[in-house]
C-alpha cells in the first residue's frame, strides 16, 4: 500500500469539487483504500468512503442492510458539530421498505413509459424555442441560458404547472436546491415553504378538477386500497423538482464540454448520429452528475476487509466506480462507442434506482440532437479551469461555462 497522499481531499466538503471531482485521488483510494474511514464533525462515528465498482455495487443492490433513513445526503460539515438541518427524512429517497415500496409502486403509475414517451414532441419544441431565443447572439452561458431550462420545463409540463406560474416556481427551486452560497439559510427556507405551499394548492385544485398531468394521476393513484396523502405528494413534488432539474442540466453542460474538449470523438457522432443514445450512455459515465450518495448500515457488516457498525455512514463514490479500471477498460478516455455500458450514474442497481433515468435520457437526446445539428463552429469561451463550478458534495458541474458559436441554423 502507497502512503495516503498528503492533503488527501475531503470527500464530504464541497469546496473539494471547486475545481472537479478528485479522480487520482480516486485511483488512489481503490488501489490502496477502496473502503477508505474518515472523520466529519458531525457523525460520531465518521464515515466510509467506497470507491470500487464491485463494492459500491453491494452497497447500493443490499437494502437490507444498508438503508436510506435517515437520509442519504451527506452532512458537508459546514455548521461545525451542529446537525445539519436537511429536513430531507420524507423523501421518497429517505424511505426503506417497505414504505419505500408502497411509495414507489404509486408515484410508478405517473412515471409509466407512456407517459416519458408523450413528453417527446413538447420536449423537442421546447428545446427548438430555447435554441431559437439565441439566434441572434453569437454566444451564451450554456448553464443559464441553455441547459437549465429543458429539466425545468420538463418537469413543470410533466407536474402541470400553468406557464404563468413558471418564473416563480423556477426561482423557488433555483433558491431551494441550488448551490449558489450567496443563498442565506432563510431565504432557502422561505423559498421551500413558499413551494410547498404552492403544491398544495395546486393538490387542491386536481382533488376538485382532475386533469391530463402527474399531480392528479398520483391523487387518484391505487395500489392495494391504498392511496398517496396530499402531505406524500407534495414532499415528492419537492423532490422531483430538486431530483429532475440539478442532474440532467449538468450531464447537458459537462457532457457538452466533454464534447467539445474531444474533437475526435465529436465527429465521430457527427458522422453517425445513430450512434446518439450510447454515447450518451458513455457521457453519464464519463461526467457522473451525481457524485455521491451514502448508506447507513442498520447491522454489523464487512466490506472490503473493514468492519462497519450501524449508524456509520456509508459514501458510494459513484464518480469513482465509473472511472475503475476493474470494471472499464481504459476508464479514463471518453469512448462514444462504448458497449457494453454498464455506468452506475443513475445508481448502481437496488430499490432507489433513478426514476427519472429514461426521462433523463430522453431529454438528453433531444438537447445534444439540437446542439449536434443547430450550432456551426461550437466552441467553448475562456478555458474551463477558470470557471466556477457548483458549489456541492452531491452533484458536480459548472455554475457558468460561455461558449460562443459562428452561426445557428434554424430549426428542421
Ligand atoms: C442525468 C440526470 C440524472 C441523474 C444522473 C440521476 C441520478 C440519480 C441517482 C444516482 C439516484 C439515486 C439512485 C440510488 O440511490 O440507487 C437518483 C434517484 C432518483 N432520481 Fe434521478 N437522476 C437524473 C435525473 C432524474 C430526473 C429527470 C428525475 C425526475 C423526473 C429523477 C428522479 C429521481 C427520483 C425521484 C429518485 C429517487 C428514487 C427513489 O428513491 O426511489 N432523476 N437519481
């Protein structure tokens, strides 16, 4: 074993991301430490930083042992040794079973591919009026002036949110789940409460006038006699918008940058679009929007050669596990052709696998389509070492990335 690398990064601080995820720090830590124990000033007992794909695997597939409650988001330590105040333990993703499975096999009968299926033609006009908006600058920041609003809108069609409440929504969720740190503690929770509220609402205009969207399919929604509380869906209201809007903006923004800093690799979809959803497959590998997300065990438990206790938690580096060697061959190089593809950016199998995954998929066919066809002599603005990222432990992209563009072709 190799000593641990001086100024090892700490794996719950946000500001270890500044400048992108730690991946030689990664390498290391599957090489000489792949189930890795660290201190933080608010788990007694630290925590367990899992980095090989085998094991983040076995973590992820045996809910049994390792559970979601009380909530998968790890604490980034910044209130000192005062807990942070998540108010995350009704989340769908902080649910076990067999709540989590009652939960999942209602909210599933709004996620139905169908459903996914007929988002399509709204989610292609959208994305043509987006582009089109910029037509006449020769260029943008591809984070606010593009990528963030397809999730957003997707989201809001899918919920049924009325246009002219949209900005307002919007802003709630930018002020709720962003990472921006000028955002103070209150103003967050304003923002929450003030969406939450919202959400009722609207679960009481669908109870009185039910329609064609997400929010009156889960009221009426029936599984063994049982139904969704207006409390159950407004806190998945929540999570959805926090869940479906962060992750696909950042796999379009890093995805494209992974793109362009690849020429080769960029003609090679040019010339064979077909070639679209798997390389798409390889972008979720190669970028991981979602970095992390821990486990708690609920029993005694070995892995990799350490023993765990209850109650310590437990990092599934997913940013780690899509760049092992032991799992990809040459895990570093960004390969469109990639297949098979078995990337754990949506999470590595088990109960809590992304419910927005074809979604998700979907929305980045769409984007990188547009993107691929619309924009003549794309080029990235500045050198992306200078750009600020996201200010986070749990999801990794740019809060501003420019590009500029020669032309944009209208729309076929
Ligand atoms: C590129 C985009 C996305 C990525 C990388 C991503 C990634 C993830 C990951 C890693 C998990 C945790 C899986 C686990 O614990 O096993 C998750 C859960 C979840 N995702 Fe996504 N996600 C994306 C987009 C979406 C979208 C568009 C939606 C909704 C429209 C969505 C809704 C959810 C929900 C509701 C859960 C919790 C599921 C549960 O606990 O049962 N996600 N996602």
């Amino acid at each position: 074993m190799s000593a641990t690398p001086v100024d090892a990064p700490v794996l719950h601080d946000p500001r270890t991301y500044d400048h992108g995820v730690p991946y030689e720090y990664y390498r290391w830590l599957r090489d000489n430490e792949p189930v890795a124990h660290f201190e933080h000033p608010t788990y007694p007992g630290g925590y367990w930083a899992v980095t090989r794909y085998a094991d983040v695997q076995r973590v992820s597939r045996d809910a049994a042992t390792f559970r979601n409650a009380p909530d998968p988001f790890i604490d980034d330590g910044s209130m000192g040794p005062a807990p942070q105040e998540a108010g995350t333990s009704e989340l769908l993703i902080s649910k076990d079973a067999p709540e989590h499975i009652k939960l999942r096999k209602l909210i599933n009968k709004g996620f139905t591919p169908r459903r996914v299926a007929d988002l399509q033609d709204r989610l292609r006009a959208r994305t043509d009026a987006i582009i089109d908006g910029l037509v006449d600058r020769p260029g943008c920041d591809l984070v606010h002036d593009l990528a963030l609003w397809l999730p957003l809108h997707v989201i809001a069609d899918m919920v049924g949110v009325p246009e002219a409440d949209r900005k307002q929504v919007f802003d709630w969720t930018e002020l709720t789940f962003g990472f921006d740190p000028a955002v103070t503690a209150e103003q967050r929770q304003q923002a929450a409460t003030e969406m939450f509220l919202y959400a009722d609402a609207m679960c009481a205009e669908r109870e009185a006038e039910p329609r064609d969207d997400l929010m009156s399919v889960l009221l009426e929604a029936e599984v063994d006699g049982e139904h969704l509380t207006r409390f159950q869906i407004e806190v998945f209201f929540m999570l959805l918008q926090n869940a479906g809007s962060e992750t696909t903006r950042n796999l379009i923004t890093t995805g494209t940058l992974a793109l362009l800093e690849h020429p080769d690799q960029l003609e090679v979809l040019r010339t064979d679009p077909g070639l679209l959803p798997t390389a798409i497959e390889e972008l979720l590998r190669y970028v991981t929007p979602v970095i992390q997300f821990t486990r708690t065990p609920a029993t005694d438990v070995e892995l990799g050669g350490r023993h765990i206790r209850p109650g310590e938690r437990v990092m599934m580096v997913y940013s780690a596990a899509n760049r092992d060697e032991r799992a990809f061959v040459d895990p570093d190089r960004l390969d469109l052709r990639r297949d098979p593809n078995d990337h754990v950016a949506f999470g590595a199998g088990g109960p809590h696998f992304c419910l927005g995954a074809n979604l998700a998929r979907l929305e980045a066919r769409v984007m990188f389509e547009q993107i691929l066809s619309r924009f003549e002599g794309l080029r990235v603005d500045g050198d992306p070492a200078t750009f600020p990222r996201v200010s986070s432990n749990l999801i990794d992209g740019f809060a501003e990335l420019p590009i500029a563009w020669d032309r944009i072709v209208p729309a076929t």
